[in-house]
C-alpha cells in the first residue's frame, strides 16, 4: 500500500499495489485485478534472475516471464532489485522492451545505508548510472531499512540529493520511505522536494494499518499484570511494534475490564447530547458521567449527527456513505479502540520472536534484583556462621576475649535490644526521698483496666447495654403485671393471639358495572343535545321575557361545578425515543454549521430535542387530574345565584363569571349609596400641588447609567459649577488682573457697608484662591450671591453709572495707560513717572534693576538645577550616542579606506584583462620554442646515443 506525492503543493495520489508478485499466481490475480504490481528479482542457482523475495532463492516465474506477461497491460510495474549481481544480469532484458512498457517500469533498489540496517548490496553511482541509461518511467531510490530502524537523518538526505545532482536535474525519481518513520523525520524529507521531479513514496505496514493483533493483547495483558499500570515503558519493550504511548492508550481505551462495551441506551445517549450541549468538546469530562471513554462519546456523537444530516427533508434515511469506514489502504487514526485481529497461521519472523520474548521475560518471577538479594542473603549468613565457630573454637580452647570490649562491639554492631543482658527502657530511681506523683499517674494510664474505664466514660452510654437494661425493665414490668393485673393482661394475651388477627383480607369482589364508559358519554352528548334543542323551542315560542326572568340551571353549563371536568394542564404528548434522539442530534448539528454570532443575522432555528435546553425540562409531563382544579365543595349544594336572590353567605360557592360581575356591582352601588347618606362638610381645605414636569413616557427609567457617560456628565457639571464660580468672583480675578499686595485707604470709600464689601472682596482676590477653606471658615462675599443676584446687582450698577453720566472706560487701556505712567517707587509706594525728580527716576529704574536681577538669579539657578537633572537623566544616553557616532566615524572612515581599495583594484584589474591577452601570447611563445628546443636536444640526445653504442660495439 502506497500513498505517491509527487509535490509538498499536491495532494498525495493512493495506489493500492499488488505486493510481492513473485509467483506464476500472484501475477495472474494482479493482471485481472489491474493493479499496479510490485515484483522482487534475485539470481537463483542458476545464475537467472527470476522473481523471489529473500530468504527464497527461487520461484516458477523468471524475470523474462514477467515481463512478457505485463507487457500489454497499462499499470506501474516496479522492480525491486535485491542485489547487484541480478541487476547486472537484468541488464540485457531492460534494454530490449518496448518504450510503452519502460514509460511505465519504476526501477528500485536500496542502494544508500540507513539507520540502523545493513549495508547496501548495490554500488550507488554506477547503479544510478545504468538505470538512467534505460530511460524507464521512473527511478525508485531508497535507503537500506530494519525493524530497528529510527530515523531518516539530513545526512542520509543529503548524501542521496548529491548523488544525484551529478546527473540531469530533469530525471524522474522517488524515494520510498516508511510511514511510520514519515513524522519523526519530516524536517530531514522535505529537502527532496528542492527538484520538482522528485516525489515521495509512503509504504504502510499492513499490520499497522489493520490495527492490534491477539496476540499482542494477550502480551500487553500479561505485562500489565506483571508491571503494573505505570511502567509503560517496560510494558512497550516487549511488544516490537508499539510504543509506550500506544500501550497505555490501547489499555485504557479496550483492554481495561472497567470498560462498558455494550450497545447505548437511551438514557445514554440522551445524556451525552445534553452533556454535548452543556460542555461541548469536552470529552474527558463528560465520558465518566455517561460511563464510557472519551474515544467511545466522540464517536458515538459523531455518528449521532451523521444519522441525524443523513436524514431527508420528509424525514426519510437518505443513503449516504459512512465517513468513518475505513477503504482499502487507509489508515486507522484510532486503532486503540477497536477489536483485535485474530492471529495469522504463518507469523512473520518478526512476531515470532517477539512473542518467545515476551514468553521468557513475563515467565522469570526473580530477576536480576531477586537473585542479588539472595546471594547476599546467603553470604550473611555464612558470615555468621564462620564467627560462631571461631568462637565456640577458642571457648573450648580456653581464650575468652574481655567482655566489656565484646559487649561495647555488640551494642556498635547490633540494633536490637539483647533482653538476656540488659532491661530494656530501664529508668533507674534516684537516690533518697522524691515524687512518685508522676509515676502513679503513668501507671494508672497503663493499667488496661483503668483504660477500659476512661474509654467507657469517653464513649457514653453504649446502645447495646441500653437496649439490654430496657429489656430488662420490661421484663420486670410484665412480672409485676402479671402479679398485680392478672385478668387483664390473659384478656391482652389472647388478642395478641387471636388467629382472626392473622388471617389474610381478600380482594373487594364488587359486581359488574351496569353501565359502562361509552354509555355514558352517550347520555352526556344526549343531554348536550336535549338542552339546544330546548333552547331553539323557546325561542320559536317568543318567551324571551320568561327566559330572561328565568336563569340557566342546566348543570352541564354551570362552569366549575360538580359535574365539571376538572381542568388538566396543558403537556406536550411525548415523542418515539428515536425520533426525540435523531432531533436533539439535527439541533447539535444545526448549531456546528452555524456561522459565527458576530456576523449578526438570525438565530438556527432548532426543534423540540429532548426538552434539555436547559436545566429546566421544557416539556411538562402530564399531571393527575387534581392538579390546578379548583377546590369544590362536594358536600354542598351549588347556589348559581345569578338572580341575586341569596344572601352574602354564598361568597364561597363557585359561580359563572356573569354572576360574579354582578355582585361586584351591587357592592359598588351599596358603597355608593352609603357615601351619599354621609352629612355634608363642614370645612373645606385647599392643598397647592407643586408644578412637577410631567415625566416622559419615553424616558426608560429604568437605565443603567454608563461608567463613561457618568464621568463625562459629572466632568461637565463640574466644568459648568467652575464657570457659574468664576462669574461670582469680580471682574479684577474673572479678567485675570495684577492683585494687589495691601489695600491702601485711598481705594476704601466712606460709606461702611461699601467699605466692608471692599475688603472683602480684596482679602478674597489676594487670597490664595487654591488654598482649601478650612472648616467653620465663613464663605467669600463672592459665595455668598448667587449668579442671578450678581447679575441683578451689574445690570443696577450700570445703570446708576448710565444716570449719572459715568463713562465706562476700557479696562485694557486704563491699565496699559497705568503701567506706562506708574511706577514703583518703594514696596507698596506708587508714584506717576512724569511727576518725580531725576533723582527719583534714578531710584525707581535701580528698584527695577534689582528685581530684575533676582529674578535672573532665580531663574538661573532653576536653569541650573535643570540642567543639572538633565545630564542624570541624559548622561547615559549623551555616552552612547557619543559611542555610537565615534563608531559611526570609524566605519565611514573604514569604508573610505574599502573603497579606495576596491577602486584600486578595480583598475588593477582593468589593467591585467588588457596585459594577460600579451602576456600569455608571449609565454605561448616562449613555450614554443622551448618545446622546439626540447625536441632538438632529443634528437641530439638519441644522436649521441647511437654514437656511443656503435663506439662502444666497435670497443
């Protein structure tokens, strides 16, 4: 089984392939199922390849065979060659096919060393060599693999992508690579996809695919059972192809006996849709409330809403397709809880010793630890035994070692108490007279007796001693009543003893009904019918004047009477169990495909479900018939007054609603009438109602104010409360003018009132405004009016000024004007600046002079306390920026210097281009002629040569 990608951007392409097609019958059953076919080719003994798996050496189908037979089909034909030797033989006959079938022949070897496997049995650059040269469909390249084996490492990825760079990056190749290894090594894989003509190949282990064996259950029961169930890891050792975690998942999820596996009930499922509901996705939460595993209530849910979308619009089963069934070639994504596989007749070499594995350990009880421990037990005690004898040996001979030495090595060595030399816990008495208080107080709380005692005072009365002293008191009660009351008491005993006390009452026989259920609803429609019909004669006959003297007595139309129906509540009739499951399910479903509330729209319609939309239970059961009926009295006779002819007393006697009304009304007539009879008033009072803005009725009262709004609001008011503020104040602080220091006597007018006014109004402009005005401090004149005073008091103002012809100057020039011509002479001293001497103007320009001079030492001083806190605070900073421009200037000047160089040998370079073409030909030349020299000074050399031989023939 294969899963082919041929790009990490594509969806991965599933082949299911005919495996190991190495015989004659294996190959006829892959032709008619038109499957993509997988063969192994070795050499036999022979020296022939033919088409067998190791450890067979042979097979009835040679390599020539089969490709003659696939020859005319259309599907991938992949060889996998197990050697090299049988591919050099192979050679020969991949070269003479036919180009349709090389377009669709894959060539695969492992020809590339792996984790933890052997070494390959090809030589890899000339097998790729050779498998290019036959220009076939595709080549399959892989690396040699075990049941050990870990891992696809980037080394081993990196070794085959240079492999092939060597050759054209157009050629079509795929790795095969196990899947259970795909994971683990992905980061390493997905450097193969750097040549989109590369692709993956995933080979999925059967058994892996299909899920557990029997055998294996049976080996992880027993490790369960010899380690416990928190040594997964130990559990995992015994088992080749499981992990640790997939121990403990197939345990907990299959083979713990707690596990229900049984069908669900109603009550089941019910219970997880509303759980589902209530903690959605929450499944090891809801799975030991519905006491099932979480795996078993998420796939029970699911198949839930598959049932429920399977279902057509008139509520018919439409045939979908399971979601959750396997096909062929898929793999299980939860293998863990689902049945065993039974075991194979003939198991792979593989199962085999793991099972005579798991077989030895699971039977050894004492390991390693078990036989240490018993060793050293031994050894102990032949130590033991060896130092008894030499003792016993020089007792007899007569050599004692000094016992005070022997007894302090025992009490070193030992550490129990030897009872023969010593008392234990002994407490020896001091010497003369001393308190023994103590120790009769410790001997009473060891004595057991004295214990028993205490605990029995502790604990009370217990309840069987109780009941014994109360059987004991009725025992004497009865003597005594037998004694005193003899005849009475055998009276007593004989009722007990009646045999009529104890015989048995029999059923209620009562006789047959003489007239059953239907009978009387006839006879109720009868009189139904009796009584429209009487009401249709009486109106024929024109007696309504009678008719409406005369009230309805009929008792099937006296509402709440007797012979009324009692009222039953309204319940919702109770749906199949299947159909109230399959809604609840449509509903879930209906809420998973919603999209999201932020987008707005309507709510999923639901249907009725379960009535679990809550808490509550939306259907109400169908109650007794006593329920919400309106008591009657059975014992007596209905009045149905609706003339008014009884009395009050039937207040309590059920009545139509006509009758009601009218009673109400002749209450408010008699209330009436007794107001009417009341004498006239003899006083008269008038109440002035406050005029209240009627409130509006589109005002919602009930609003919660917003946090946000509320600080605005109260911003606002408080913004508003400092204007209305301001406008209390005078016109010198509301126009921001200078204050004076002091108030002169020159500014204060005669009238007192004014005077006291003056002041106060200046002791509140000079005041420090922002000081808190501390308690039982009367307010400012200012406080004291109210704008609309103030206001009335500006408006009379100027209109005083206006009758007495006063002329309202403009503020800005009257002090503009006072500030050019006014000066300050001394502190407190104003003087007009064209009316003083020189002398005085010398005088008032040194005043100023010095104010200006304290003011710069002032303000020279906070500069410098500025500065000061801004070298601490900028200092750091003010360094590294330093730093930073020191090395800016150093790589600027290092630049300078690079491209200086650079221009350097750039002309350099120019300048070589424009010699080398001169400089080789000279060399050329000189090459030349040295090669002209050379071959001058051989002939010469074999000249001289032939000289010497003929000189020295001729010698």
């Amino acid at each position: 089984m294969v899963f082919s990608t041929p790009a990490p951007s594509m969806l991965p392409i599933h082949v299911h392939w005919a495996h190991a097609v190495n015989s004659q019958a294996s190959l006829a059953s892959a032709l008619a199922q038109d499957q993509a076919i997988e063969a192994d080719i070795l050499l036999n003994s022979d020296n022939i390849p033919v088409m067998a798996h190791p450890p067979a050496i042979d097979s009835d189908l040679t390599l020539r065979a089969f490709l003659a037979q696939v020859e005319p089909g259309v599907g991938v034909v992949k060889l996998d060659f197990k050697s090299d030797a049988a591919f050099q033989q192979a050679l020969p006959l991949l070269r003479d096919l036919s180009l349709p079938l090389k377009s669709r022949l894959w060539i695969n070897a492992d020809i590339l060393l792996g984790s933890n496997a052997e070494e390959p049995k090809f030589s890899a650059p000339h097998f790729v060599a050779e498998a290019i040269r036959l220009r076939v469909g595709k080549l399959s390249l892989g690396w040699t693999t075990s049941k050990h084996s870990t891992e696809y490492t980037p080394a081993m990825v990196r070794e085959m992508l240079h492999l092939l760079s060597e050759y054209d990056s157009s050629t079509a190749a795929t790795f095969p690579i196990k899947a259970s290894l795909v994971r683990g090594s992905w980061e390493a894989l997905k450097a193969l996809y750097a040549n989109p003509a590369f692709g993956m190949t995933l080979w999925l282990n059967e058994a892996l695919s299909e899920g557990d064996l029997n055998t294996e259950d049976e080996i992880l029961k027993a490790a369960v059972m010899k380690y416990g169930k928190n040594q997964w890891a130990r559990v995992a050792s015994l088992l080749a192809r499981k992990s640790a975690k997939q121990c403990k998942a197939r345990w907990y999820e299959w083979l713990d006996p707690s596990i229900k596996k049984t069908e669900w009930s109603r009550e089941e499922e019910e219970k997880l849709l509303h759980l589902a509901k209530l903690m959605p996705s929450q499944w090891r939460t809801i799975a030991p409330i519905v006491g099932r595993t979480a795996a078993q209530c998420m796939e029970h849910y699911e198949k839930l809403l598959d049932q429920a979308q399977s279902k057509g619009a008139d509520g018919d089963e439409v045939a979908v397709e399971d979601p959750r069934r396997l096909r062929p070639g898929e793999i299980d994504p939860n293998p863990e809880n689902k049945p065993a596989r039974p075991d194979p007749i003939d198991m792979d070499e593989d199962e085999k010793e793991m099972l005579s594995e798991a077989r030895a350990r699971l039977a050894n009880t004492k390991g390693k630890k078990a036989k240490r421990k018993a060793r050293e037990k031994q050894l102990q005690e032949a130590k033991r035994l060896a130092s008894l004898q030499k003792r016993r040996e020089l007792k007899a001979a007569g050599i004692t070692a000094d016992k005070s030495k022997q007894m302090g090595n025992l009490r070193k060595k030992r550490k129990f108490i030897d009872y023969v030399k010593e008392i234990p816990f002994e407490k020896k008495a001091p010497a003369g007279f001393y308190d023994t208080s103590a120790e009769r107080t410790s001997a009473v709380a060891l004595d057991p007796k004295q214990t028993a005692l205490y605990l029995n005072q502790l604990d009370g009365v217990h309840r069987d001693a109780e009941e014994k002293r109360a059987r004991r008191d009725d025992a004497k009660r009865q003597k005594k009543l037998l004694s005193s009351a003899l005849p009475q008491q055998i009276a007593a005993i004989n009722k007990l003893n009646d045999p009529s006390s104890f015989i048995k009452r029999k059923a209620l026989d009562l006789p047959a009904p003489l007239v059953t259920n239907d009978e009387l609803g006839l006879l109720a429609k009868q009189g139904a019918t009796d009584a429209a019909q009487a009401q249709l004669l009486a109106l024929e006959h024109s007696a309504q004047t009678s008719t409406a003297l005369v009230a309805v007595y009929d008792p099937l139309a006296t509402p709440g009477g007797p012979t009324a129906t009692p009222a039953r509540a309204a319940y919702t009739p109770q749906m199949s169990v299947r159909e109230t499951i399959m809604q609840e399910a449509a509903n879930l479903a209906a809420m998973t495909r919603a999209p999201t509330p932020l987008l707005g729209g309507d709510n999923v319609e639901l249907q009725q479900g379960t009535g679990y939309g809550g808490i509550t239970p939306s259907r109400t059961p169908g109650p007794p018939s006593s329920v919400l009926r309106t008591p009657n009295s059975s014992l007596r006779t209905p009045m149905r007054d609706m003339l008014g002819i009884n009395p009050e007393g039937g207040e309590g006697v059920d009545e139509s609603k006509r009758a009601e009304k009218a009673r109400l009304r002749a209450k408010a007539a008699a209330l009436q009438g007794g107001f009417a009879s009341l004498p006239a008033a003899e006083h008269e009072y008038e109440i002035n109602l406050p005029d209240v803005a009627a409130a509006d009725d589109d005002d919602d009262t009930t609003r919660v104010e917003d946090a946000g709004e509320r600080d605005a609001r109260m911003a606002r008011e408080a913004a508003a409360d400092a204007d209305k503020a301001r406008l209390r104040r005078s016109s010198v602080f509301q126009k921001q003018l200078p204050k004076p220091s002091t108030a002169t006597s020159t500014v204060l007018n005669d009238d007192p009132a004014i005077q006291k006014a003056l002041a106060a109004l200046l002791v509140s402009d000079v005041g420090d405004v922002k000081k808190k005005r501390k308690r039982g401090q009367t307010a400012t004149s200012s406080d004291a009016f109210t704008n609309d005073e103030l206001t009335v008091a500006r408006n009379l103002v100027a209109l005083d000024a206006k009758l007495y012809g006063g002329a309202v100057l403009d503020v800005n020039e009257v002090w503009q004007t006072a500030q050019k011509h006014t000066k300050e002479l001394a502190p407190g001293q104003l003087v007009d600046w064209d009316d003083i001497s020189v002398d005085l103007r010398i005088q008032v320009l040194a005043n100023e002079f010095a104010v200006l001079k304290d003011v710069e030492a002032k303000l020279a001083k906070k500069a410098d306390k500025l500065e000061h806190k801004a070298g601490l605070l900028h200092g750091g900073y003010e360094n590294v920026c330093a730093g930073y421009g020191t090395s800016l200037e150093s790589t600027h000047q290092a630049w300078l210097h690079k491209s200086r160089e650079l221009h350097a040998f750039s002309q350099l370079r120019l300048v070589e281009q424009l010699a080398l073409p001169r400089r080789l030909e000279s060399l050329g030349r000189e090459v030349d002629l040295l090669q002209l020299r050379e071959v001058e000074l051989q002939k010469r050399y074999a000249l001289l040569l032939e000289e010497t031989e003929a000189a020295t023939a001729e010698t």
